[in-house]
C-alpha cells in the first residue's frame, strides 16, 4: 500500500530543494518554457534535481505491484475508466483475458504517456500478461477509431467532441485497424472498444481488489516488483514510480 510519510528525513536528498525539469514529451508544442538551464543553475549545496522518491507523490512499496500502480499513481480519471471498463466485461461473464485486456487497455494514459497509448501500454504489459491480452490492448486504439456494425459499435461520438467531427485519421491507424480485423483475437480487442465508457459517463466507486483473483492468475507479478525485474519493459515501470528524475 503507499500513503502519506511526512518524515523527511525518511526521503532521498532530504534536506535540500529538489527541483523537477518537466519531461520533454509533456511540453513540446504547448506554452511551457524549457526551464531547465534556468534550473541548472539554481544547483549548489542545497538545491539538487530531483532523483528517486518524490515526497509529494504517495511512497510505493519497495517491491511494487500492479495495483500499487492503481492506488498510488494512475490518474483518477484512468483508474475510475480502467476498473468499470474491467468490472463490466466481468459482469457480462467474460473470460479472464478478456477481463484483464480491459483493465488494462488504458494503462500508459495512468501516468506514462497518453499518445499512441495503445501500443505504449501493450508494450509495457508484454512481458506479464498472455501475449492474446498485449495484442489485444495494441489494436484496441485502431479499433476505437472503425466502426462495426456487425457488433453493435459505431464511430465514438466523443471522438466527434475530442478531435472535431472532420478529424481524419492517420493511414497507421487505417492500415492497423484493417490488420486486426483479419486476427483471429480481434474480437478479444473489440471487446474493449465495447467495454470502455468515457470520463463524462457515471461512474460508481469500484474496489481494485475485485480483480485481485485474476491479476493472480495472468498477470506474472515479479518477486522483485514491477520496475525491478529487469524485464524489456522494466524501466517504463520505474519512470511511473519517479516521474520526476532529472535522467
Ligand atoms: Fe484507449
Ligand atoms: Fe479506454
């Protein structure tokens, strides 16, 4: 569990200002100023970059996992949008990859990156989870984008509202798309473009340990935690535990 920890003496470089240079990715194209020669100058004795644990964000676990991640960093609008998407394919009775797909679909919009999040979050997912449920979160952002009648789903009107009605899509997104049309487990990732509800819908306050029993059975938990198993995707788990370090 992770939770407040007011001593600072508790906290890495404690004592001395921590500064945080912004990652890149979040502020190309927008207003913010690159600060960081601004920053780097600021250093002496008492004022370093931020590095390891960040006192104002919850302390995780020494060996995190995936619901650390829930509980301690994803965003609330990710995790309220991760559990009902997950909470409604386990009402309907789906299987657990089905399941687990849906509960992590939006994974890398939790606290990594949210363009391409698809193939981000599958990426990161891989090496734990059956490669059917990866696959599945891959497509399921081309997915969202093409309708199908033969299942119920049209073209989100939340799209229309996001992106504007004349939005085109990229030929990534067409040529994707297509590709998982002709997979045998497309239906694994339509499943998720019918599971997921969006941020102005209501939610009702959802309990991750629900999905407790099947994390335990697809989803290979490391004894050393997430970030710290020295798997391919490793280091995307340790950049949600410390957001902020400098390198
Ligand atoms: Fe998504
Ligand atoms: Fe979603």
């Amino acid at each position: 569990m992770c939770g407040p920890d007011e001593d600072e003496a508790a906290w890495p470089q404690a004592g001395r200002e921590r500064l945080v240079c912004p990652q890149p990715i979040a502020w190309k194209g927008t207003d913010w100023q690159d600060n960081e020669q601004e920053m780097v100058a600021r250093l002496g004795p008492g004022t370093v970059m931020m590095m390891g644990d960040n006192p104002a964000l919850p302390r995780m676990p020494a060996r995190p996992t995936l619901l650390d991640f829930f509980r301690c960093r994803f965003g609330d609008v990710t995790v309220r949008h991760l559990l009902s998407s997950g909470k409604r394919a386990l009402d309907d009775g789906h299987d657990d990859k089905v399941v687990l797909a849906c509960l992590l679909h939006d994974i890398a919009n939790g606290c990594l990156i949210r363009a391409d999040h698809g193939y981000w979050g599958a990426q990161m997912i891989a090496p734990y989870v059956d490669e059917e449920v990866a696959w599945a979160v891959k497509y399921h952002q081309a997915l969202h984008y093409t309708p199908d009648e033969s299942v119920g789903y049209a073209y989100p009107e939340s799209y229309k509202l996001f992106f504007g009605a004349d939005y085109r899509l990229p030929d990534y997104i067409v040529r994707d798309a297509e590709e998982a049309r002709r997979h045998p487990w497309y239906m694994t990732s339509r499943l998720i473009t019918l599971y997921d509800l969006y941020f102005f819908e209501k939610y009702e306050p959802i309990d991750p340990a629900i999905f407790e029993d099947v994390i335990g059975r697809h989803f290979r938990q490391p004894e050393e935690g997430l970030g710290f198993d020295g798997s391919p995707t490793a280091h995307m788990w340790r950049t949600m535990i410390w957001p902020n370090n400098f390198l």
